[in-house]
C-alpha cells in the first residue's frame, strides 16, 4: 500500500503545478484531502478530464493490489 500511497502522491505532484493556487483542486491536494475530496473538488473546478485521469489511476492501482 506505500507504494500505492507514494504513487499517488507524485501523480498528483506532477499535475499540481499546472493549477491555480486559488482553486479547490490545488486547495484540496495542498491540504492532502482524501481522494475523493480531490476528484470532487476536481469535477467542481470543471477539470472532469483530470478526475477521470485520476480514477482511472486508482483503479489500476487497485487492481495491482498496490
């Protein structure tokens, strides 16, 4: 599950810095929300491409049991 954890985080590392820091998206990765917070504030933000970016991400990380 660390690994999963450590590759989530980098995800969202990576994408981070493509946001406006007044965003709940930037808001809610800044303040290491859950998931699900993310991709809600995501779909809020109208950044549907990156919230589905980042379930399909989850889902292969589950199904890699990582």
């Amino acid at each position: 599950m660390a690994k999963s954890i450590s590759s989530l985080e980098q995800f969202l590392a990576e994408f981070r810095p493509t946001l406006p820091a007044h965003s709940g998206t930037a808001q809610a990765i800044d303040g290491r929300a859950p998931v699900g917070q993310v991709v809600r504030k995501a779909i809020d933000d109208g950044l549907t491409e990156f919230a589905d970016r980042l379930g399909r991400f989850l889902e292969a990380c589950l199904r890699r049991g990582l």
